[in-house]
C-alpha cells in the first residue's frame, strides 16, 4: 500500500517513528509533501485568530507559559473580557480573513458561571460566520455537553509533550487529566485541536512519543498544532537551548505523515523563524497558522508580513482567491 492511499493508523510504536525521524531530510520532506498532496490542497493554508479573553493569573505551574502566577512575568491579571471587546476583535479578524476565531482564557478549569459567559462569546463568533475554537483548561463531560449545545466547532487542549517529559514541565495536574478532557470532547463529538510544544529541551525520544500519542488516540485530533517554545523571561524554560530548526521541520513532517488527514497549524514561535523555515514547515505539511500580530500573550508576526510570505510562496489563505471587496487578506 503507498503511503497516499494509508488508512489511518492508530497503532504506531515509537520504533516506526523514530525510523521515520531519522530518514533523509530530503525523503522525509518528499514522503510528508506526496502525503499532504494526497489529503489537502498543497497550496492552501487555514487561518485562525487568537483572542485572550481572560489573561494571565493562572493556577497551573506550566513551566513555558507566561500567564501562570506562579511566574513574575508582568503580565497584568485581567477580567474577562466585556462581550463588545470579542465582538470588534472578532469582526476585525473576519475583516482580516481568519475563518476560525479561537478564544483562550488562563484557568486551570471553568467555573459553571464562567462557561455561561464563553458560550455567550460563542454565539457572537457564530453570528459573524466565523468557526469557533475555545481553549479554557479541564473540562467535565457536563461541560462539554453544554459547549456542544452551545455549537462549538473546535476545542483546544494540548498535550504538550510525552508522558515521560510533562513532569517536568506541569505538577498541577497529569497526562490523565488532559486524557480525560480530551475524551470528553470526544464523547460529545467536539472537532478536537490538539498539539504541544517543541523547543522545551525535550529528547528526539519525547517528540517521537509525544506524536505516537496524538495518532494513537481513538481518533486523530481534527487540528494539531505543534508550537515551538516561546521563550518568556522569568518562566522556568526561558534560557532553555534552542532546538536545530530542521528538528522542528522534521517533527511537522512525521506528524502530517501520521495524521494524514489532520490539519497541522505552525502555530507559537514563528517570530523566532525566518520565511526559509516557515516556507519548509508548509513544504512539509504543515497547512494552518496563527494570524494576527499577537498569540495570547506575546508577539506573532505582523499582517504584512504574514501577506508578503503567502504572496512569495503563492499560498491561498483558506484555499479561496482573494477578491475586490477584501475578506481574505492573507491570500
Ligand atoms: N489554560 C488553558 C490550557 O492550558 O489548556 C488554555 C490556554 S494555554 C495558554 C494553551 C496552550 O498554549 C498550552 O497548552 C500550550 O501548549 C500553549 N503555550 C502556552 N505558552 C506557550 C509558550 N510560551 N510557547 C509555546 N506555546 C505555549
Ligand atoms: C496552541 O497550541 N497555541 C496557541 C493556542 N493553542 C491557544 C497558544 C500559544 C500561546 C503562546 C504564548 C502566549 O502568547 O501567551
Ligand atoms: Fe495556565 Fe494554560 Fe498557561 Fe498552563 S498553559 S499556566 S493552564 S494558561
């Protein structure tokens, strides 16, 4: 069977990852592109729009994120955020060309009452036709349920690493947990977008095994991000060594060649490359990213940019032709 035509595997063992880690970069990269060309539009990239919604002050020890408490990052505590703040950020994102906004807040878990008040933000995305994701922590299955009702598109809760490696990066809460949210949201089929982080002084080992177990999961995470650590001073992983970029590169390939039908986003840490290796991660399948200047908290590329790279590369934002009136400024 050629890889184009692989069903979608669920039992892959570290040994046939790591194989595929160590092939030459060139075969590596021709394997994920024929893969991707296969399954996706090689041409098109989606674009979707982050909104911090409730910042900063957060419970959990995450050793990389800038929004825990226990980290004097300056971050300012913030409420969340007034429903007109969503809606004009929502809409300027629409303006822009995202089609899914995405909506984080830094709790380790809702409260009800909180849920209540995101679902209202859902609604308002949806009105502005746009898809929805939300990323806020642990959810129990009544509130996914209620998440589902609300008509949410996406829910993002990542992974981060192996289960080995996250102790050293997270005490506060276990893999199980984040298995346990996962599950959850598939229990009441919610598209799920779930990644981690490269970049956080991990092993090739923990790439490998971080990977086998998005494609193990009963099903394959609809989005998979892979963010490169952003380094924030004062975090425990800042200061961390940098990875070799054809790393990062390798770490997209092998993931569109195990999830081949899984949108992979190039999301956090594209500040820190350059158009060569951002045009590399789309060569190796990578087809999503962050739009707009900032991620939650710190610095994504600026528009122009972003508009500059697509043009060169003759990438389509969203797989759509850009037309008079605007809509899809990325194409
Ligand atoms: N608090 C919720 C949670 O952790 O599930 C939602 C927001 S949290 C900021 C979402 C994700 O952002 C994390 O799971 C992590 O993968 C990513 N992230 C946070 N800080 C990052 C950093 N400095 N560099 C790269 N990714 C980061
Ligand atoms: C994901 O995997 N990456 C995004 C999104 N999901 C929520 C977040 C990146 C955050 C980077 C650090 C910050 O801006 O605070
Ligand atoms: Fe909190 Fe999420 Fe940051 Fe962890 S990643 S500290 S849970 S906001």
């Amino acid at each position: 069977m050629t890889d184009a035509v692989q069903s979608i595997r669920h039992d892959w063992t570290l040994d046939q990852i790591k194989t595929l880690f160590e092939q030459p970069f060139n075969d590596l990269l021709f394997r994920a592109q024929t893969m991707h060309r296969a399954n996706f539009d090689p041409n098109a990239v989606q674009i979707s729009t982050l909104l911090s919604i409730k910042t900063g002050a957060c419970p959990e020890d995450c050793a990389y994120c800038p929004q825990s408490a226990k980290y004097d990052t300056g971050l300012e505590r913030e409420r969340l955020l007034p429903l007109d703040d969503v809606r004009s950020a929502a809409m300027n994102a629409k303006q822009n060309g995202a089609t899914r906004f995405c909506m984080g807040a830094a709790w380790r878990n809702p409260t009800d009452k909180n849920l209540e008040k995101v679902i209202e933000m859902i609604s308002l995305v949806k009105d502005l036709g746009m898809e929805t994701c939300v990323t806020l922590g642990m959810l129990t299955r009544e509130q996914t349920r209620k998440l589902k009702l609300a008509g949410l598109d996406y829910y993002n809760h990542n992974l981060d690493t192996s289960p080995e490696y996250y102790q050293e990066i997270i005490t506060t809460r276990t893999y199980q947990d984040r298995l346990d949210t996962l599950e959850n949201l598939r229990a009441e089929d919610i598209n799920v977008c779930c990644g981690g982080i490269i970049g956080m002084g991990e092993t090739d080992k923990d790439r490998a095994a971080l990977l086998q177990q998005l494609a193990n999961l009963p099903e394959h995470p609809q989005s998979v991000p892979i963010n490169l650590l952003v380094q924030v001073e004062n975090t425990p992983l800042y200061g961390t060594d940098e990875l070799d970029p054809i790393d990062f590169v390798r770490t997209i390939a092998v993931a569109r060649i195990m999830m081949p039908a899984s949108v992979v986003r190039l999301s956090a840490g594209r500040t820190a490359m350059s158009e060569e290796l951002q045009a590399l991660c789309f060569l190796a399948g990578a087809n999503s990213i962050f739009y707009g200047d900032t991620l939650l908290t710190t610095p994504n590329p600026d528009e122009n940019l972003d508009q500059d790279l697509f043009h060169k590369l003759g990438i389509v934002a969203n797989g759509e032709q850009q037309t008079e009136s605007g809509g899809n400024a990325a194409a």
